[in-house]
C-alpha cells in the first residue's frame, strides 16, 4: 500500500518549450535524497493537459527509470476518453509505474453510473493498481462516495485522492477505507485533518517546494501524533496558500525554479506567474524553510 508524501511532480520545460529531461531526472533524486514517498508523474501538477501521446509515456517512462525502484512511481493516466484512459495506463504499466491515478472524466459530466462504469473497463483491461482522482474544482464532475464506496469493491483500485477538502466528505470516505483501499489527500490545505481521521498520505503540490517537511508531517499525522503533525504543518500553511494564488502549477514552477532546480518555462495556455505574487510565494518558502 502507498503512503506518506506522494509529490504530484511538475514537469520541466526547457526554453524551446519541451520537456527538459536532464532536470526531470534531477528533480528524482532531490525527492529521493528529500525523503518523499512516491513520486506522481503526470498529474494536473505535471502539464498532463498539454503533453501529447508520446512525450505522456515518455515523461512516465523516464521517472521510473530515475526512480529505479528507489521509491514507487504513481503515472497519472486519466482522461475524458475511456478508450485513451486505458491506452495510457497501458502504457504507464509497460513502462514499469507501481500504480496508475485517474482522474474523473473532465468536460463531459458523465453520471455517478457513467464514472462507475468508466473507472471499471480501465481496471479490467489493465491489471496495475488503479488510484481514483476526484477533483471537481477543475474537472466540474463530483464522483460522490456512493461511486467510490462501489469501485472500493474492484480488486485493483486500492485507493481515491480525494481534493474536496470538507470535513464530512472526509468522514464519508474513511469509513470504508480498508487494508486493501486508502484514502489520499488532493488538498494540502487539508491534508493533515484527513490523515488525523485515517488516511495514508497526501499527494501534494507543497512537496514539491518542501519535501521533508511534508514528509514528517504526513508521518506524524498518520500515526495520529496531532501535536507534531500540527506543528510542522504550521510551517506549511503559507506554501499551502500561495503556491494556488494562480493556477497550478503557475506557482509551484516558479517557486521549484527560485530553488533552482528547473528552468522557468511553462507551457501555454498557462504562463509564467505574476510579478506581483513573486513576493508572497517567496514569503511562504521562506516560512516553509527552503528558501
């Protein structure tokens, strides 16, 4: 089972506007060397929205081969087209990814039978661990815990990032959360108070600025240790904040490169962030203490 700080790792781009693989690989190893959990490849966080086909499976491929099994890979692989979410996954589980994470369908709104069925004919084709993504902030489809309470059933989804960070969706979930089914955190706002109620980890944008920290704090807040937990998460609250003042990743990209670690690049439609958040997003790193 996965758990701890799963960083949904941005992807660099370099001036030419491709994906730079050499600080791809750098990037790895700092959250190897940084104590992160598992790495997410291709999330939201990872551009997913504007790679096409082949630089998707390429970006995954090279992580798990950075990896090196040093810690599990999670290959975002969702996508509106059941039939393209299966070709990713696929790909995801040639490539050697330990899982792979889905979001719901986005744009088309499918019904919470839709989602079921959607969700079902990936896992069937595709034997590798399967995560479920709801975020309905970006993809205006909410898949209600009824859904997943049924998908849980099915032998290899082992888990939800859940991003509704409400208190009493929380709950919900937890409840039948089991040995074979987590429930991960898609909210670093909130991620400590999911983890205090039972979940196993977030998959987080803050750490990708703060690895360690998150990692300590998700250890703390697993094994119910409250005090510890709130205390270094007190440290987080400003990344939490500020790396969202824009669309993500505007923020996170152009904090990961203050620490110079990528270039400053990022891909249309988004462009790079504000001058005038510059200030505030730096603030909170230095809060956060790596910067």
């Amino acid at each position: 089972m996965f758990q701890g700080s799963m960083v949904a790792l941005v992807t660099p781009m370099d001036k030419n506007d491709s994906v730079d693989e050499s600080s791809l690989r750098r990037l790895v190893d700092f959250h190897i060397d940084n104590q992160t959990d598992a790495i997410v490849a291709v999330g939201t966080t990872g551009e997913s929205a504007t790679l096409n086909h082949d630089e998707h499976c390429e970006v995954i491929r090279i992580v798990v081969e950075q990896a090196d099994k040093r810690v599990p890979v999670i290959a975002g692989t969702g996508s509106n087209s059941t039939a393209e979410a299966i070709d990713y996954t696929r790909c995801a589980a040639d490539v050697g990814a330990d899982a792979c994470l889905l979001v719901t369908p986005y744009y088309n709104k499918p019904t919470q039978e839709g989602l079921y069925q959607h969700y079902k004919k990936v896992a069937e084709t595709v034997s590798i661990p399967q995560i479920l993504y709801n975020v309905p902030g970006r993809t205006a489809c909410d898949m209600l815990p009824s859904t997943v309470k049924r998908l849980a059933e099915i032998d290899n989804i082992v888990g939800i990032k859940e991003a509704v960070g409400e208190l009493t969706r929380i709950r919900e979930l937890v409840e039948f959360a089991s040995d074979k089914f987590a429930i991960f955190s898609g909210d670093d706002g909130s991620a400590i108070e999911l983890m205090l109620h039972g979940g196993k980890g977030a998959i987080s944008v803050t750490a990708n600025v703060a690895p360690k920290a998150m990692h300590e704090m998700c250890q703390r807040a697993i094994v119910g240790d409250r005090a510890e937990a709130e205390a270094i998460n007190q440290r987080l609250l400003g990344l939490h904040k500020q790396l969202f003042v824009e669309s993500n990743p505007i923020p996170v990209k152009w904090a990961v490169h203050t620490m110079g670690l990528i270039p400053p690049c990022i891909r249309l439609p988004l462009t790079p962030l504000s001058e005038k958040y510059h200030e505030a997003v730096k603030k909170a790193m230095q809060q956060a203490q790596v910067l």
